[in-house]
C-alpha cells in the first residue's frame, strides 16, 4: 500500500520527466548536476515542474550518482566545462570554495527576497560560508537519530516508552537486546571508512564535551572508547567497520539490530518495508555533560566558476527554495533547508519528520574547512584502529590529533 | 596404474558408458557452484526487503515478489538503456576488430626492436583505469566536438579493450605457420587474397572469444558514458543501473532487477549462437 | 596489379600497426603524458584547468614514499595480483581442461561459465559484500552449517581477512576470462599431435607436460600478463566492497590513487601513483616480450 502512495508521486514525475529531458532551444539552459535519484524523488519534481512554468529558462538535469559526484566535478573543473549548478554535499564547500572553484553568490543573495538568511536553519547557512564569503545556499538538510525497533526492544525486557537517553542507558538497553551469537544486534552506527564514519562518529565527541582540538582528552577517549565496547562486548557488529549507513539499516529493517543511528533519508524505504513497531529517539546525551549535539548533513546549491547562465542558475536556486518547492523535500524523507515550510498535511508518520526536525537545533556542520577530507580522513582511523583493536582509543586519537593539529592552524574552525 | 585384467580395470570398463554422463554430472555442479552468486543475485532481486537481510540467509525467495520488476519498467525506460548498451558495444567490439586485426597480424609476423616496443606499449597503456584517464580524454574530445556523442563513448571503450584485442589475435595469428600463407603465394595468390582465405579462417577460435569479450567488457562499461554524456536518453545499462544507487541509500531489489534485465539479452544472445561458438572452440578446430 | 604490389609492400604494414597504434597513442597517451605531468607538479583544484603549475620535480614521489601507507597498499597489491593471477590461471586451466573432454553439453557448461563475467562490477562488489557479511552472509552460514566454523569470519570486517575476501571475489571475476582464453589456446592444438603420442604410449600426464603446455606457451604468456595489468587496476570491486577498508587492509594502487585525486584532492599524489603503476605494468610488459622472443619463430 505505502509502496503504491510513492509509485503514485514516482510515475507522475518520470512521465513529465520525459517530456522535459530535452528542452527547447529558445530558452536559456541551465544545466544542472544533481543527486536526485529514485531516493529524492522530490528534486525531479521540481526540475519537471520548473521547465513546465518557466518558457525562458530551462532546466537541463543531469543525474550524477552521489560516489561519483566529486570525480565528475573534478573532471568538469579540470576541463573548464562547468555545469551552471550543482548539489554538493556541504562538507566539501569549503574544499571547492578554497580552490576558488565556486562563484561567490553572498551578494546575489543579499538580494534576493527569496532567501532571507532568517529562513534558513542556522547551522546549515553556516556550511555555505568560507572565511567570510558566501559560496553557496543550503538545499536540503537532515540530521541524525536512532530509529528504534519497538518490539525488539520489548522482546529484551525493555521498556520501549522509556527509551535511552544517556550514554550508558543505551549501552544498557543494547546489552539486554543484543545476541551477537544470532547476529542480533543493539546498535547500528557505521565506521566505514568514509566520511560517513565521521559523520556518524563526530556527534559522540562534541557529546563528550570534547572537540577537534583536545582530541587527546579523556572524554574523546570516552567518546571512542564507547564505540569500542559496543563492538567488543558484542553489541554491535563488526561489520560496522565496512558497511555504511544504509546498510545498516538494511540490518535494522530485517531486524538484526535494534535502535540504528540514521537520518530520515531513510523514511520512505522505512514506510514501505518495515514490519515491526518502530519510533525514532534523539541522540542519547553523555550523563555527565548533557551536551546535544548532531550531525549536519545534506547538499547545498553551488555556482562553479566559469558557469555560462550565472543568473538563470541563480533563479533556479530561488525557485526551488520557493516554500511550495522546498515543502516537497519532505516526501523524499529529506527536511528543506528552510524552517519557514511545514510538511504536507498527508505525511505518513509526520511525528517522525518532526522529530528530526526538532534535532537539526543541535545539528553541527563538520567544518567548514578546505582540509575537512583530511580531517576526516584522520577521524576515520583512528576509529578503526580503535575498533579494530590495532591501538588503544587513546593512542588512535593521540595519532589523529598529530595529523589534524596543523591543519587547524592553517584553516581554524569557529567551535570545533 | 591398474594392471590389464585387475578389478579396477573391471569396474572400470563396465563405467565407460556411463564416464559421459558422469563427467556432464561434473560439469553441472562445477557451473552450478559457479554461477552461485549469479543466482544469489536473481533471487535477490525477487525478495522484498526484510527478507534480503534476513540475519538467516534464505536459499530460494520465500515470498518472492516481482514489485522490483514492475517498478524498474515502470520507472526507467530499460528498452533505451538495452538499446544504448547494443549500439554502444556492437560499435566497439567492431572497430575494435577492424583496428586490431592489421595491427595484430603486422606485429605477429614482423619481428623488429620496433614492433617489440609496440608490444610493450600496448600492454602498458592498459593499466590505469577509466577515472583516471577521462579528465584528459574529456579535453580532446571536446576538441573535436564529439562531447555528448555516443561516439566519443565508443571511441573511449575502444582504448580499453583494443590492447587486449590485439596482444590476443596476436597470438592466434603467430600460431598460424606462415609456411601457409607462403604456400598460397607460391601459386600465385597476392598476400591479401592468402590472408583473408587461409589466415583470418584458421584463426576463427581467436577472433570468437575476443569479439564475445571486447563485447562484454564493453557492454558492462560506467565511467566512460557517465563522464563523456550528458543526456539520459544516450546512456546505456550501467549507468541506468546507478539510478537505483541513490545517494544515501540503494535500492537493492531494484537495482538487481535492473541488472538481471541488463544481462538477460546477453544470455539469450549466447543461446542462440551458441552453435557456432562452439564450433569455434571444438578442440583441435586448427587441423 | 598494382593494388598487390601495394599490399605487398613494406608500407601496409606500418599502415596497418600505425592505425591501431595512432589511435591509442593520441586517446591514451595523452592521457598518460597529462598524468606524468600532473605528478611532477603542484596540483589543486584552483589550478587544475591549466596547465602552468608550481614545479615541485619529485616532491610528490617523495612524500609517497614517506607516506606511511605507501608500505602497506605495495605490499596489498603485490599480494592481491600474485594471489589473483595464479589462482585464476590454475582454476581456469582446469575448468578448461575439464570442459575439453568429450561429453553431452560440455560447451555449454562452459559458456554458462562466462555469465559471472557479464556483471556489471557494482553489482559483483554488492553480492559478494552480502555473501561474506559476517552475520547473515551466506558463506559464513554455509560453513557453520557445515560444522566447518563455530564462530563467525569476519570476511570484510577484519583487518587481516578483508584482503583475503576481495581477493576471492576478484578471482572468481577472473576466472571466466582465464578460462575461455586457454579454451582457444587448447583447441589450436591440432589433435594430431595428440594421437600421435598416445600411439607412442605417452599417457595423459605426460602428454598434457610434454604437448600441451609447450603449445599453449604464447597463450599462457599473454593471459598471465593480461591477468597482471586487470589485477593492478582492478578497481570497483574493492571500491564498491570495502572502500579499502578497513584501516587501508584491502586498498591498493588504483583505489589509493582514486581516493587521493578525488577524495582529498591530492592530484599530484594520486598521479605520482599512476605513473608509478605504469612504470610497474611496463615492467610486466617487458617481461612478456622477452618470452615471446624467446619463443623459437614460427
């Protein structure tokens, strides 16, 4: 049923899809590279509909598979042959920004009535900001909970009203659920090596009171050193090492884990496939700090350099932060960038959606900084390390803290 | 190492009628465990979710679904991207053959320093992969205007596999003895009459199995098509396939019946010259 | 006459190398050159579009070496393509072998064979990452239920398996085109030769040391450095299985050299990497011309 409701919305949007692939000569095109695939449905939408209203400018979408997105952004810059927008993941902004890669576009939006910074969600604005300057402007955002297999829960001895909300609850509460012998799991977060791993990871420092510049303190010790146990005393699988988010909630809907830390990206899977009572929970506090604090996620729209149609990009931008455009993000699991849009009235599980976006007030952008690959790439091991036993949490993060240290210098990060 | 007249022998002979079937029997399992993922991957493609990553794999779909099926044709226009990926490896494993048959034959039967680089530069150029090559490749087929073509595409996987092509049709033609062709010419027959009636057909078996994988490795190639093309309707299975590998999550059911679709044609093509490939590769084809 | 005087000339053969040779000089040498260039610069996204960048001569090289890892994926690749390029040329000898003896359907088999080798590599990476998962992956259920194991493997999760694990998916990629290849090289021996023996009294080992293998000689050179290069670029598989993870234990060449151009935006490194690559293969390349020279002419 839930799987017909999306169809639905699908068909409708594929059907005019074909009919605005190619669009009319006359007009002005705008070429846009996206990340929208059958998993935000909505952005195709908005393409359609764009090209449908407007005769003078037209978008002309291209698909770029989210691995593959930096490769081909590369290789656009490398060429000189730049599409006219492109969504990107915000971490890496500052990365392109740095490079002098992306238009400026702070004074375009001072003007535009449209994107007022007052709509937008604080944190996610921050993403677009390189040393002052403006290089982007926040599409979509999500942020991070851990969904929560109600029955699972139970099935432990476990009260699911009385979810875990410190640290040491949810270790608690995974040990009841967990029988790694079966491949039942407590938790689900992902380690991959990928700045996946940092996005799930970086949350439980700032819990722990902790950031990147006392990566060597206790509490970053602690902050690792949770996850460590988790692995170690069976709670969480050691798969956690090699697979990434979805795939653990692959896991969680097949029922092999019991509270997965995702965000609502996941939803409209969620929807169709679960067969279990389900909730999602905020991130679980350190007891002794009660520090909130989330990841930020999501794409922002950019203007790369050298871009044919700078102005028509730019009015693609504001069209589909229109609240009526950016209120269909939500029925592709996604939360606009703005706050000023309520979901549709139809929402299956609007609870859910609300959830999420009472977090993103705690959600905090990884950086910006045009070292944030490095960085990143230096959290990653020392969490395998960690977790793999290779060193101790203390020695792993002692070995990222050398490696990152510099590159704070270089590029420092307000509140990291 | 039984003597005449021992009981292995006996057992033996009285199994001799059967060895055929037996070894058949071999041959089955062999394929059988083989193609196990291959199988893997089809059921999958017929399971729904939970069931995919169910924590005790199920060997067979216990409530086989064809949602996945229905949904890709629904979604994706799967004839244009089968249509694509045809014209797109067809164009290849051709002018990949037209190239490498003269550069084959040259360097298998003239032996100089030269052609001996030749060989080596070849082998070489093969080795760094797509994403590493098409930034450059991008920039001279822009040039040449032939970005957003399916040629430039065909142009592209060409560079791929016709090293390979040629390092293995070499290798057939030098098994050829030229005393042959050098007989043919005695009688009178220019070289080139000699190569197309004597050499080119004693080399059928080569040409078969690099055309079925020229082919092949064409037809499975991403990166090339996703780079060089801009417009959904140019691009072939592949790149169809990563429209089920969202950005945050893939759609496995989907995905794999996306890519069961994209290999069946394949498969049935395979059926149906069957035949003549295996005339091909019947031992001891070179009498 | 004049057209096969023209044939017959020394010049066709140029032509005839210089097409296919032209043709891969300019789409892939290019390349390369760009490549070898990029690795003796300083290279950032700011300065990627031109081709006027800070000279740094062997700086990049350099800090490979320095690089803690570059010991590590050397030796990961060094260990994935010996591993690779034996087992699959044994595996695909056999499979060939046993599909060349006579009996109902053997050819058929044997095309079914090639089916693993049509999948798009994603999707290879995808099945296999659920088969050796090490919860409700069906390997490790395969071998409890078989009483084989008691606990689980991890396959991908451990450090010291994940190496292991990619490489037995890579070989079971390989093994089709192994095997197809030595198909055509057994069936160019002419069975003449065989019979010719087994009237001498050779038996079946003897005949396969003492016939086969010489025969097959130029075909098994070809296929185990063809083998060499895929292995050494072998790329989506690991990618799409383990990013190289974990903590580097399944990244190789081509994966490292990807991630420092695209993830880190390292080009210089990640060229410095390829070209060290291409200095590898032609070593590989070199080698295969010494023993096909060393062939006696035909």
């Amino acid at each position: 049923m839930k799987r017909r409701t999306f169809c639905t919305l699908a068909t409708a949007g594929s059907a005019s899809l074909a009919l605005g692939a190619r669009p009319a000569r006359a007009a002005t095109t705008v070429s846009l590279w996206h990340i929208f695939g059958y998993s935000t449905e909505p952005g195709l939408i908005n393409i359609t509909r764009f090209n449908q209203t407007r005769t003078d400018v037209q978008i002309d979408g291209k698909s770029v598979p989210f691995g593959q997105l930096s490769q081909q952004l590369v290789k656009a810059v490398a060429t000189g042959d730049v599409p006219d927008l492109i969504t990107i993941d915000n971490p890496t902004v500052a990365s392109f920004a740095g490079q002098g890669v992306l238009e400026e576009v702070g004074a375009k939006v001072a003007a535009s009535k449209g994107l007022a910074r007052s709509r937008f969600f604080p944190g996610s604005w921050a993403t677009t900001i390189f040393q002052g300057k403006q290089f982007a402007v926040p599409g979509e955002v999500n942020t991070l909970m851990f969904y929560v297999n109600q029955d699972m829960l139970r099935a432990g001895g476990v009260d699911p009203a009385k979810p875990p909300q410190t640290w040491a609850e949810l270790t608690a509460v995974a040990a009841k659920v967990a029988d790694s012998a079966k491949g039942k799991y407590g938790i689900g977060v992902s380690a991959i090596q990928t700045e996946e791993g940092t996005f799930q990871w970086l949350p439980f420092l700032q819990q722990s009171g902790a950031g990147l510049k006392t990566l060597t303190s206790p509490d970053a010790v602690a902050a690792l050193q949770l996850w460590v146990d988790w692995v170690q005393k069976g709670y969480a699988s050691h798969d956690i090492l090699v697979k990434r988010q979805s795939e653990m909630t692959d896991a969680w809907l097949a029922g092999n884990s019991a509270m997965s830390l995702s965000g609502p990206w996941e939803l409209p899977r969620i929807l169709r496939d679960v067969k279990f009572n389900w909730t999602v929970i905020p991130m679980p506090v350190r007891a002794d700090k009660n520090i909130h604090a989330t990841a930020l996620g999501g794409y922002v729209w950019a203007i790369p350099k050298g871009a044919k149609n700078v102005d028509a990009a730019f009015q693609v931008i504001e069209y589909m932060l229109a609240p009526e455009q950016a209120a269909r993000s939500f029925a592709g699991g996604r939360l606009p960038a703005v706050q000023d849009v309520q979901p549709p009235a139809d929402l299956p599980r609007a609870e859910v959606y609300a959830g999420f976006e009472s977090q993103l007030q705690y959600a905090r952008p990884r950086g910006p900084s045009p070292e944030w690959p490095r960085i990143s790439e230096a959290l990653q091991r020392a969490i395998q390390e960690a977790i793999t036993g290779q060193q101790p949490a203390q020695q792993a993060l002692a070995t990222a803290a050398a490696t990152i240290a510099p590159l704070l210098q270089r590029y420092p990060i307000e509140g990291m | 190492m039984s003597r005449p007249g021992s009981a292995g022998d006996g057992v033996r002979r009285a199994l001799a009628p059967l060895r055929p079937w037996l070894l058949t029997a071999g041959g089955v399992v062999i394929a059988a465990v083989y193609l196990f993922p291959v199988y893997w991957m089809v059921i999958s493609s017929l399971k729904a979710n939970p069931e995919l990553f169910a924590a005790t794999p199920t060997l067979y779909p216990h409530a086989p679904t064809l949602a996945a099926f229905r949904w890709i044709f629904a979604r994706e226009n799967v004839g244009l991207y089968l249509q694509n990926s045809a014209i797109i490896s067809f164009s290849v494993t051709a002018l990949t053959l037209v190239l490498a048959t003269g550069a084959a034959y040259a360097l298998a039967r003239i032996r100089t320093f030269w052609t001996a680089a030749m060989v080596v530069a070849i082998m070489a150029v093969q080795v760094l992969p797509p994403p590493l090559l098409v930034t450059p490749m991008f920039v001279i087929f822009r040039q040449i205007g032939l970005v957003n073509t399916q040629f430039a595409v065909i142009l592209a996987t060409t560079t791929k596999v016709l090293p390979f092509a040629i390092i293995m049709l070499r290798t057939s033609f030098a098994q050829i003895p030229v005393e042959l062709e050098e007989a043919a010419r005695v009688d009178g027959c220019p070289r080139f009459v000699a190569f197309f009636h004597i050499t080119l057909p004693l080399a059928r078996t080569g040409y078969i199995v690099v055309s079925s994988l020229v082919f092949l490795l064409a037809y499975g190639e991403f990166v090339y098509p996703l780079s060089l093309m801009n417009h959904k309707d140019l691009q072939p299975g592949p790149v169809g396939l990563y429209s089920f590998i969202g950005a945050d999550f893939a759609d496995w059911p989907d995905a794999l019946a996306f890519a069961t679709v994209f290999v069946a044609p394949v498969i049935v093509l395979y059926m149906f010259l069957q035949r003549r490939i295996v005339s091909g590769l019947t031992a001891g084809a070179l009498k | 006459m004049s057209r096969d005087r023209f044939l017959d000339s020394p010049t066709i053969w140029v032509l005839l190398i210089g097409a296919a040779a032209l043709f891969l000089l300019l789409l892939v040498g290019y390349p390369i050159a760009y490549n070898l260039v990029m690795s003796v610069q300083e290279v950032t996204l700011g300065n990627l579009p031109s081709f006027s960048r800070p000279w740094v001569g062997l700086q990049n090289y350099r800090q490979l070496l320095a690089d803690p890892l570059f010991l590590l994926v050397a030796k990961n690749t060094l260990i994935f393509t010996v591993a690779n390029v034996a087992v699959q040329f044994v595996l695909g000898l056999g499979l060939a072998l046993y599909f060349q003896l006579s009996f109902p359907a053997s050819s058929f088999l044997r095309g079914l064979v090639l089916v693993g080798w049509m999948l798009p590599p994603l999707v290879i990476g995808a099945v296999w990452k659920w088969l050796l998962g090490s919860d409700s992956g069906f390997v490790n259920y395969a071998l409890q239920g078989l009483g084989l194991i008691s606990g689980k493997i991890y396959w991908l999760a451990d450090p010291l398996l994940s190496l292991v694990a990619v490489t037995i998916a890579n070989i079971w990629f390989g093994v089709p085109f192994n095997m197809i290849l030595l198909a055509a090289g057994l069936a160019g021996i002419p069975t003449d030769i065989y019979e010719a023996a087994a009237l001498d009294g050779a038996g079946p080992v003897r005949r396969f040391i003492w016939i086969t293998l010489p025969l097959l000689r130029p075909t098994i050179y070809a296929l185990l450095s063809l083998t060499t290069v895929y292995t050494m670029r072998a790329f989506d598989l690991i990618y799409t299985m383990t990013h190289g993870g974990p903590l580097d234990s399944s990244n190789i060449f081509p994966v490292w050299s990807y991630r420092m151009s695209f993830e880190l935006f390292d080009f210089g490194g990640g060229a410095a990497i390829a070209t060290a690559m291409f200095a590898l293969v032609l070593v590989v390349a070199l080698a295969y011309v010494r023993s096909v020279n060393a062939e006696r002419p035909m």
